[in-house]
C-alpha cells in the first residue's frame, strides 16, 4: 500500500520484513543478498551503490560479558585514534528498536569478531538472527570472521573459520599474560582485514 516515491522509507522496510517473513528470511527489513535472491532479483542490482564494510561487529553471549570488556580495552587504543569502530550492543542507545541496531550493524561490518563459548552456541538470538548474515556476508562480501574461543564447547558451522586461538587454548584455561597475547592477536587480524 502506499504511493511509489522511490524512497526506501519505513513503509517499504516493513513490507520487505514481512517477506522476509513469509520466506523464512531473517526479517531486518534490509533488502540484502537473501532477499534479493529471493526476489529474483540480481545482487547486487545493478547499478546500485555498493554497501561500505567498515566496521568490526561483535557477536556474544551477556554471560560472557566480562571477555568483551576485555576485547573493548585492548582495542580501545585503535578506536581513539580513529583506526576501527568497533560495535557491540553496548552502542544501542536508550529508546532505539535493539533489533534494527543489530541488523544495521552486522550490514555494516567488514570484521566479525565472534566470542565464542557454550552460551553463545546456545544462543537462540545468536544462531537465527547474528550468524546467518554474517556467515553470509563472509561466503559473498568478503567479511572476515574471527571467532576467538572463550571456553570448550561444540563449534558447529563456525569450525570451518580459522580461531584466534586453538580450541584446545581456550581463554578460561590460559594464564593473563597469554590471554592478553590472544587478544593482541585480535587486534591484529582486525587492522589486518580492515586494511585489506
């Protein structure tokens, strides 16, 4: 419903979430890769602007919290100085729609950063509505996925992704100097992809 302006205002983002909907789609309203295929349309269309990757997006568990204040201090350095913009939902402000934040971000982001344990794996949110476009955005954007193991846990899908750390290293059996090397090594896979 509604007159064609050629704006993609709230009105068509809705219609796009409901046949995201109908197709089983994650329904960000975003009309990306998946929706376009499903759509029959080609993707990109043609002639359209090319998204900008720029930012690092980090998806976990609020049981881990602790581990991605840890990765927020060792960046912290790089984000002042106007190198990486690093999000996690921490960003979302007081009154926004969390979810659209979420769907925005994770379009957006050239690094994924995944910290990865029994909680996140177990994550409902996570495996429906973070995972998919990210491992998408990987297979066809070239989105770099860094899964950083916090604690043993069956990995799944996210396997086939080279780790941070070895899965036999993980960051709760590791002693704080070795851990602060992990995350060092981080750092560096970020300004490495990013610079790519």
């Amino acid at each position: 419903p509604g007159n064609i302006d050629g704006m993609f205002g709230p009105t068509t983002a809705a219609a796009v979430a409901a046949f995201q909907k109908d197709r089983r789609l994650f329904a960000d309203g975003i009309a990306g890769p998946q929706t376009l295929s499903a759509l029959k349309l080609p993707t990109p269309p043609l002639g359209a602007p090319k998204l900008s990757r720029t930012k690092v997006f980090v998806s976990y568990s609020h049981a881990d919290e602790k581990w991605l204040k840890m990765l927020q201090v060792h960046i912290a350095p790089l984000e002042r100085n106007g190198i990486v913009v690093l999000w996690d939902d921490t960003k979302i402000a007081a009154g926004r729609k969390w979810r659209e934040e979420i769907a925005t971000a994770i379009q957006s982001a050239k690094v994924a950063v995944l910290l990865i344990s029994a909680y996140f794996m177990a994550s409902e949110f996570i495996a429906e509505n973070e995972l998919p476009p990210l491992l998408e955005a990987a297979e066809h954007e070239g989105t770099v996925i860094l899964p950083v193991i916090i604690s043993p846990c069956v990995m799944g899908n996210i396997s086939e992704f080279q780790a941070v750390n070895p899965p036999s290293k993980p960051l709760v059996d590791l002693n704080r100097g070795d851990r602060d090397r992990v995350w060092v090594n981080v750092v560096e896979g970020i300004t490495a992809a990013l610079n790519e």
